[in-house]
C-alpha cells in the first residue's frame, strides 16, 4: 500500500513537469528541478516503505512512520498539482500572480524538508530496507497472519462432513463424478476458483477425504500451496503426505533433497499408481509449471484438484473441467446460518423473536459461507435475545482487529488485495467511489482511471486498451464481478462484493478517499482527503467542507448546490449523475487541472461559455442531460479523447428514449485526439472535419443524407482504427449509397445503420468485413441478395433486420451464419415465411420475432435450431403464437426432442407489456 505513493507521486510528476507552459517562471523559482529531487528522494524511500507496509499490523512506529511519509507525499502532490494548475492559465496571467509561485516555491522547500526528517529517521523507527521482490510485498507479519488463518481454515475443512457443506450439492456431485466416473485415461487437471471465503477449499477438501479413502485411486496427497512457496518446499510436502499411503520409495532425509532428486522419487512413486493430488489456494500458474515434471502422467487416470481465486490459474484446466463458486443464494445462506449458528439445537431453527435481527446479520455476510460461519460461530456464544443480537449486529466490522474469528474473514480477504501490484491496486482502491450494489459501468471507469493518472501507453496499446487489461486482471482475480456483457462477450456492468467493498473503503480511507454514504460520512474529515463522493443528499445535509486537495467530486443522485463545484480547484474528476441541475456555474471553466466532465443523466441544458479553456480535458460525457450544443471554443479542447452527446427531451429522469443528436461547431478537426464521438448531427462541416480524427474508434453520426454523405467515404477511410460506426439518415426519403467507401473500414466490428440503400442493396465492400461481429440494420428495405451478402461473414454473431427486408420469403441455406448467435427480425411488413434448412445457424441461441404480422405459420425446420435456447414472440400474430404455445409441457415425449426452448410471448395491451413465458419442445412443434 504504501509503495504506491512514491510510484504514483512519480508518474504524475512525470506528466506534469513535461508540460512546456509557464517554464520560465518555475525555472525561475527553482519549481521544477526541486519538485524532480523530492520525486527522487521518495523514490529513494520505495524500499523502506514496503518493508514497514509488511509490519503494518504488528509495528505502531511503522505506521505512525508511514503515515508521516504519506502526508509529506501528500504535500508534494499539492505542489505538483498546483504548479500544474498555475501552467494550465497561461504565461500573462501566470505572470500576474507572482504571489502564487512565491508561496508554491515556499511550500516545496518545506515539503522535501519534511521528508528529508523522515527519511533520516528510518533508523530510529527501526524501518529497513525491504530485500523482497514487488511481487512480495507483504511478506512478513500480516501476510504470514492471514496465511495461517488460511491454513487453520483449510485443516478445519478436514473434519467437515458432507451434511456441513451447504449450497453447493450440485457443484459436489459434478466433483465427485470427474473424479470416479470420468474414464479419460490421461493425467486430468480439475480447477475450483471463486473469491476468498466462498468455500472453494471447503467443498474441494470434503469431496478430496471422501474420494482418497475410497478404493478409486491408489495413494492420494493434500497440500496447501499459498503465496509464498517454493518449488522444494511444495514437492516435500507432498512427499510427507504420500507417507500416508505408500511406505516405500520415500527418503528418510527429505529435507536435504535436492529439487532434481524430490522430483525424481516422486516420479518412481507415482509411477503405474492411480493418483490424486490436491493443490490448495494456488495463487499462480507458476506453481504449476515448476513441479508438474514430478507427476508422471502414464494413462492411469490420474486427478490433480487446484483451488484458486483467480481465473488465469483455472484455466490450467480445461473449461468442461472448471468450476466457479459464487457467494451463497438467499435460501441456502439462511441455511447455513442456522446451521452454524443452532448447531446445537435439535432443529436447528432460528427462534422466531430473533428472525428480524438474524437476517439483518446475515444480510451483512452478503452470502459469503466464511463471513457467515465466522459470525454464526460468535451468535451461538451469545444469549438468544433481541438485545444481545442487536448489539452483534450493531458493532459488526469486517476488521483483522476483531475478535471471535470475525477478523478472520478480512485477512483472508485482503490477501487478494494484497496480492495485486500497486498499478492494479490504485485502480481498485478506486473503485471504493461507487455506492453499494452500484453496477460500475466499464467504459466510464475506464476513463477516470485514465484521467487520475493511473494508466499509461504501454507499446503500441492505448491507454484505454491498457486500462481493459488491468479491468480484465481484477475480474480474473475474483476481486470484480462481471454482472453484464456486451454484445461481444465482453464485460459491459460490474460489481463489487459487500464485503470486498467495506475493505476498500477503509483501505481507501488511509489513502485519502473521502465519503458521503446516504448523507452521512463515512470516514472523518481531514485536509488531505483527495475523493468526494455524495451519494443520494439533498443540499442542506451537505457540508462544505474545505477540502482545497480534492482531486475527484462525484455525485449520485444528489440535490448539489452548483456553487460548490467551483470549491475545488484541482479537480481532476467531476462527474455528475442524475444531479437536478440546470446549468454548470462558469467558474468550473477555472478548473484548469479538469480531465473528465461527467453531467450524465442531469438536466444541463448549457456549458459555459469558456469551457474552451479545460485545456486538459479527456472526456466530455454529456450522454442523456439536456445540453443542446456545445460552445464554440469546444475546438481548443486538444487533449479531448471521448466526446459523448446525447440530449434528452424530456426533465423526467424516469424515461430515457426519446433522444436527440447534437450540433457540433465548426473546427472539430482540431481535436486530432477524439477517439469516440457520440451522438452528433451531421452537417458538410462536421462531415468535411472527420478526416482530420485519425485516432477515432466509436463514431455515431444522425442526420445523413445525400448532402453531406459525398464527403463522409473519405473521411472515414481516414479513420483506420474505426471499430463502431453508426449512420442514421435525416428521413426516411433519404437514399444512402455508401459503395464509394474506399478504402472501406474493414476493422470494424460494430455496424449501426437506419435509413433506405441505394437499390435496396448493401455496398459489395460488406464481404470483406470480416472481423465485423455485430450488424443493426432499420428501414433499410433489403433484397434476398444482400442477406446472402452477410450469411459467410466469419465472426457476426449478433443480426438485427428492422424493417429492413422487404422480400415475402427469408430462407437460412445450410452452412450459412456460421456463428450468428442472436438474430433479430422485425417489423419486415411482407415476410409470410421463414425458413431454417438443416445445417443453417448452427450457433443461434437466441431468436427475436416482432410485429411480423404476415408471419403466421411456425418457422420451417425451426427444429433444426439445435441451441436455440430463447425464442422471444413481442406482438406477433396469435395464430403463430398459439400455435408454438401447444408445445408446451411437450417435452420428453419425443425420443428426437435435444432440449427445451423458453419461450417468451409479449404483447402490448392498452399501453402495457404483458408477458407470458413457457418452455416448450422445439421438435414437438412440427410432429
């Protein structure tokens, strides 16, 4: 933890002291070079801070030491900061606030005077430098605890019986049946992976008793890996638990063997022996790679279980041999609560006049098995009284401090924290700026990890794409949960676990978040905090603090005063979401240190005049406020990367659609750095400007039509990292010919088009859109053709035709949409008949059907669908939906019948959506 305020300070000053504007001035104050020695002299400090981060649970000097070094940085970062915010005005005005350098250059000398102090009193707080490695970083004390509670976990697994395992029988008997049904004769890899505490090592340990001491496999080892372990170490242990089931072969001096000689006896064991080897809390593939020599794979049908948190050490095994534990459902939580919690009790039921107080308690746990044995295990010790449980369920912290085996449940917890390097560990301390069950949308996180200064290029890859990647390391580390995915497979929505949040929090609370939670703080107020978040306040129950170092203000759903935005001028991040305000105060064009403006979902209907003057800005997300067009100084804005525009009409928040497209001012072409433009009017101008944005990747243009299409092939045949590109005509009496795109954008993957095509046909250039995945076509009145066009493209598998087919037949040949996964058909006002022959859309999961009003007949060959799992009907004719709800409760009574299909019928009635779901037998429909 501590090690990220040398890095962090470092790459910030990096950035800021690069900057060319008002050099003169702070040469002249000896601004930059001292900012540069302070940088080195913390950088100075890494190793000594990783080592007092490693006693931080044991040693008070070593925090209170730390703590000094993190306000010391604190300070510089003002410094830094604030020398940027002073370049941000520009050489006249800089010069007319000399005052303002004298008390900067004031304000560094005591600062690297600060540190000077502590870093010369290392010795006398008894702080070393740390030999580890970064991977290493919590070695010692609280990482050698939390190890331990890991193991006092995993050997209580051990006594477990089978009736103890709660809520996973179904992921038990798929253990059980890997390990003694499957006849695979090779070595086979089976892997358990969730977040810590979910009761991976508990179920895998249950099922590992049971199985060795049955006469399936010849001799059987468990042994914990953990964090920290050696490759001789490992392979001694397994030796040592071999003993239990083969007397000869084994070495007496064990622990003098060498790597080459462990390996090698463990071979001539194993050898022609059925075997089955436990690999616990496994925490990289390396552990694997190193000792996987020493177990022979010799057709025996041998079994090796890991259990692991992260995703990248599953997949050693193959997916059909994977399993992923989630936190407990409701029903099965409560089980295990009263299982816990009453075990004494003949029932094993929970008094009525304690149920209220014993669901909020186990509300807290958030389905975890651990947190809820750990607090079941406290309850049972206590007097069965609404006042007793009250005062548990009042005092309980997920906090390594607490007492009766609560803390347990945080230090295993923070061991996946702790494990993160510290450019994924700043990320997801971050991620502590979001309310409770809030789905953090990928995108817009994305961009304020870019915007704090958290992610940089790396080769050839975007920061964006930088940042994916590490969003992508914490979901593999079970420490975020994907709960969307987009129409690529790729994660759209996230979510943090309770428990995993409340350990961020406090974390973050010591690195400088500041929080409002429903009105109330969370943490106390201090001079340094560096993140607000108002989540769900009016304004007379917000405070306004002085807060002159807060670098990110978010507000969810809060009544905010507008004045106050204005408080805090080194901002970094601003973002606004369903915030009642009307406008923006023009002091927020002061913020000259902005890089995101978020105003999503409020009702703005203007941006200041000046905003111009945001030299720094990154994203401008105005996605759903009210804003009707942008100043014309907007052009200035030439570190501007994300542009996102989309008006609302209406002030209720509660309706989204209807939505309108906004006008752009002329000179767009100076913003060479826009890689998304989101939803914009299109005019000659803006038409013409797009040439000039090379480094584009998501482009939504509305208003098109024949106008302005003569100059848009060229522009976006400019645009050579183009991947989503949506283009929606002016009318439906516009005609689009796009067959002049050329070189046409082959890189895309996303294709939105609405409006009519020249001939009723798609440009010939489609076919060599072969990485294209998703197509939505609307009123596009297409020919039979151009679907042959899209049947062979290699990688679509997401279709939409609204109203965009104009023929009375649509047959699906054999062989054609070879991955097609969804396929929407709608309002196709002629289509009497659909057809899918054997062998076609082979894929296709999901089927949508809406307002087809001539289809009345049952898809032909729909039976040859074979993964059709959904197949929605919305306002459909009733004699085709009557007609596939008589296969209701059809299924099993024919022998051809592969699965069930859910079927979805909605209908709108007096302005409602009325629903009715059955599940019916695909083959049964055509018997």
């Amino acid at each position: 933890m501590a090690e990220m305020i040398a890095v962090s300070l470092s790459a910030k000053a990096a950035a800021s002291l690069s900057e060319p504007a008002a050099v003169e001035l702070s040469s002249l104050f000896a601004i930059r070079s001292g900012v540069a020695a302070a940088v080195r002299e913390l950088e100075l400090l890494r190793a000594f801070l990783r080592f007092a981060d490693s006693r931080c649970g044991t040693d008070d000097l070593a925090v209170a030491w730390i703590n000094q070094v993190r306000n010391a940085a604190f300070e510089l970062e003002d410094v830094v900061d604030e020398y940027s915010y002073l370049s941000g005005r520009g050489f006249i005005r800089s010069c007319a606030n000399l005052g303002a350098w004298f008390a900067l250059s004031r304000r560094l000398r005591k600062a690297r005077d600060r540190l000077r102090e502590l870093s010369g009193a290392k010795a006398q707080y008894g702080i070393l430098p740390a030999i580890s490695s970064a991977g290493a970083e919590r070695s010692s004390a609280v990482g050698g605890s939390a190890t331990f509670i890991s193991r006092k976990v995993a050997d209580t697994a051990h006594f477990l019986g089978k009736e103890d395992i709660v809520g996973f029988a179904a992921q038990r008997s798929l253990l059980m049946e890997w390990l003694t049904e499957d006849m695979e004769p090779r070595r086979t890899l089976v892997a358990v992976w969730g977040m810590g505490g979910v009761g991976k090592t508990t179920l895998v340990t249950n099922v590992f008793r049971e199985v060795a001491a049955s006469f399936h496999f010849d001799c059987a080892a468990w042994v914990s890996v953990s964090k920290n372990f050696t490759r001789e170490d490992l392979l001694k242990r397994v030796l040592k638990e071999l003993q239990r089931d083969v007397s000869a072969g084994v070495p007496k001096d064990v622990e003098e063997t060498s790597y080459r000689s462990l390996v090698e006896v463990l071979q001539g064991i194993l050898s022609k022996k059925r075997y089955l080897v436990l690999l616990d809390d496994v925490w990289d593939a390396a552990a694997w790679y190193e000792i996987r020599s020493a177990f022979v794979d010799d057709g025996t049908r041998s079994r090796i279980i890991i259990t692991t948190r992260s995703q990248d050490v599953a997949n050693l095994a193959k997916s059909t041999r994977t399993i992923l534990l989630k936190p407990l459902p409701e029903k099965e939580a409560w089980c295990l609560f009263c299982n816990t919690t009453f075990r004494e009790d003949a029932d094993r039921e929970c008094p009525q006049h304690l149920e209220h107080w014993a669901l909020r308690i186990l509300n807290k746990c958030s389905g975890l098995p651990l947190a809820i044995v750990s607090v079941g295990n406290v309850l049972a010790l206590k007097e069965k009284s609404e006042f007793a449980w009250k005062s548990v369920h009042d005092s309980l912290v997920w906090d390594e401090s607490t007492d009766h085996g609560i803390g347990q449940v945080s230090s295993i917890l923070n061991l996946s924290i702790d494990d993160l390097p510290y450019h994924l560990k700043r990320c997801f301390l971050y991620c502590s700026i979001y309310p409770e069950d809030f789905f953090v949308k990928r995108k817009i996180l994305i961009r304020k990890w870019i915007a704090e200064g958290f992610v940089e290029e790396k080769n050839h890859a975007t920061m964006e794409d930088v940042a994916d990647d590490y969003l992508n390391q914490l979901v593999q580390r079970s420490l975020l949960q994907v709960v969307m995915k987009n129409e690529f497979g790729r994660a759209k929505r996230f979510q943090i676990h309770d428990l995993i949040r409340e350990l961020i929090l406090s974390r973050s609370a010591k690195e400088g978040h500041f929080v409002f939670s429903k009105c109330t703080a969370t943490f106390e107020s201090n001079s340094n905090f560096r993140h607000l978040i108002i989540d769900r306040c009016r304004s007379s129950d917000i405070p306004a603090p002085k807060m002159a170092s807060l670098r990110s203000l978010h507000g969810f759903k809060t009544d905010l005063d507008a004045s106050l935005l204005s408080s805090f001028r080194l901002l970094t991040v601003l973002d606004l979401w369903y915030v009642p305000i009307n406008k923006l105060p023009s002091a927020v064009t002061n913020l000259f240190n902005l890089c995101y403006l978020g105003i999503r979902s409020t009702l703005i209907k203007e941006l200041p005049h000046e905003l111009g003057r945001l030299h720094k800005l990154q994203t401008l997300d105005a996605k759903w406020s009210m804003v009707q067009r942008l100043p014309s100084n907007i052009t200035k804005l030439k570190s501007l990367r994300h542009l996102i525009l989309f008006r609302r009409y209406a002030a209720d928040f509660r309706f989204l659609y209807p939505g309108k497209a906004v006008v752009l001012p002329d000179g767009m072409r100076n913003l060479t750095c826009l890689q998304t433009l989101k939803y914009i009017e299109a005019n000659e101008e803006t038409v013409r400007s797009l040439g000039s944005l090379k480094q584009m990747r998501s482009l939504e243009l509305c208003g098109v039509h024949e106008g302005n299409l003569i100059h848009l092939p060229s522009s976006i045949s400019k645009m050579s990292y183009l991947q989503c590109l949506g283009i929606v005509s002016r009318d439906a009496d516009v005609q689009l010919d796009l067959e002049s795109f050329s070189p046409p954008p082959v890189k895309l993957q996303k294709f939105t088009l609405a409006g009519r095509l020249v001939g009723n046909k798609l440009p010939s250039w489609f076919r060599h859109l072969s990485g294209l995945m998703q197509l939505k076509l609307h009123s596009s009145k297409l020919k039979e053709d151009s679907i042959g066009l899209l049947s062979a493209l290699p990688r679509l598998f997401d279709l939409s035709l609204m109203d965009a087919y104009e023929e009375k037949s649509l047959v699906f040949a054999a062989g054609v949409f070879p991955v097609l996964r969804k396929l929407r058909l709608g309002d196709l006002a002629n289509l009497s008949h659909l057809e899918f022959q054997q062998g076609s859309l082979v894929n296709l999961d999901k089927l949508m059907l809406r307002q087809c009003f001539e289809l009345t007949k049952i898809p032909q060959g729909i039976e040859n669908l074979v993964h059709l799992q959904n197949l929605e009907l919305c306002d459909m004719p009733i004699e085709l939906t009557d007609k596939i709800q008589k296969g209701q409760g059809s299924e099993g009574k024919h022998q051809d019948a592969l699965h069930t299909t859910i079927v979805k019928v909605l209908r709108t009635h007096n302005g409602l959506l009325l629903e009715k779901k059955v599940h019916i037998n695909l083959c049964a429909l055509q018997k």
